[in-house]
C-alpha cells in the first residue's frame, strides 16, 4: 500500500468514526487528505472500496497477528497473554476504526462483508483454542463468549482512551476476565 492510500485510510477512519459511513463525501475524504474529492479516485474507485479495504484490512492484521502468536507462542498462558497484548495495542492505536467497524459494517456489500465476518470468526477460533488449556472447564461455545466478551472490553477503547496507561489496564482487566 503506497504512503498516500494509507493516509486516505487513515482520514477516512477518522471521518467515518465521527460522521459515519453515510455522513461523508468524498470531497469530505479529499479534503481531509490535501487532495480534491476527484482526485480521490486515483487511489480508490469510491467510498465503498474504501471502506472494504479498511475493515477486510483491519480483518486481515488481526488474524494474521493472532495466527503468529498461536503459532509461535508455546505456553497457554503466555499465548493467552500475547494475544490480549496483540488485541490491546491494536485497539489503544486504532479506536476509529473499532468505532468504523461496529458502525460501519453493514455498508458493505454482501461478499466483502462476509469475507470481513469470515476473518473475525477465524480469529476468534485462535483465541477459542488458547482458552482451551487455560480454561478446560468450558466448552467451545462458552470459550467464543469468554473471547467475544474480552473483545468487548478490549475494544472499549474509543470511550477509555490511547496510550500506554490505557492498554496496560485494560490488559490486566481483560487477562482476569478470562481466568476462572
């Protein structure tokens, strides 16, 4: 991805976190970027291509990172730890695009959201699977809720805060909501 597509990604996840998807125009993403609206279609062919390559894009980062640790990470509490650390500096850097994609997801197309909501089920099978030593009392269904609820406060960042601060709290919370 060239130094421009990934500024215009980044004032697109900015506007669309505080405007919405339907709240901006491409003059709107032009402007924020130095660029005329036109101009924007240089880089991307329109505002849904923008928004299918943010979120599949976000997709994408989070599996593979997940898919790194699980693979590289012996230790069940160690992998478990990883991934909440993975998860919670993703989500203290990127708020706009947590907030762009709970908002925000149902303005795709069918096929790119449900390639999106593949990548999110697949990532949520490796954190199923690290909870599977550490939390061996559970069943597989009880493990996705235990995941989804992790994600939940982990993803609480556009209303706790960036920083340092924020994601080491946030770590610590989410690690003891996943202990018994």
């Amino acid at each position: 991805m060239t130094g421009r597509r990934e500024q215009i990604l980044g004032g697109a996840a900015q506007l669309f976190a505080k405007h919405g998807y339907h709240g901006v125009s491409i003059a709107d993403l032009g402007a924020a970027v130095g660029i005329s609206g036109p101009a924007l279609y240089r880089h991307f062919p329109g505002k849904e291509a923008l928004l299918e390559e943010m979120l599949v894009g976000i997709s994408e980062y989070l599996l593979q990172g997940g898919q790194a640790l699980a693979d590289t990470v012996d230790d069940p509490e160690e992998r478990l730890r990883a991934l909440v650390a993975f998860h919670a500096d993703f989500a203290t850097r990127e708020p706009e695009l947590i907030v762009v994609q709970d908002r925000d997801l149902a303005n795709l197309a069918a096929g790119p959201r449900a390639k999106v909501r593949k990548l999110q089920r697949t990532y949520v099978e490796i954190w199923v699977d690290a909870l599977r030593s550490t939390r061996p009392e559970l069943d597989d269904a009880q493990r996705r809720v235990v995941a989804h609820g992790t994600f939940g406060l982990l993803n609480s960042t556009p209303h706790a805060g960036r920083g340092r601060d924020a994601a080491e709290l946030l770590q610590r919370m989410a690690l003891a909501a996943l202990r018994p």
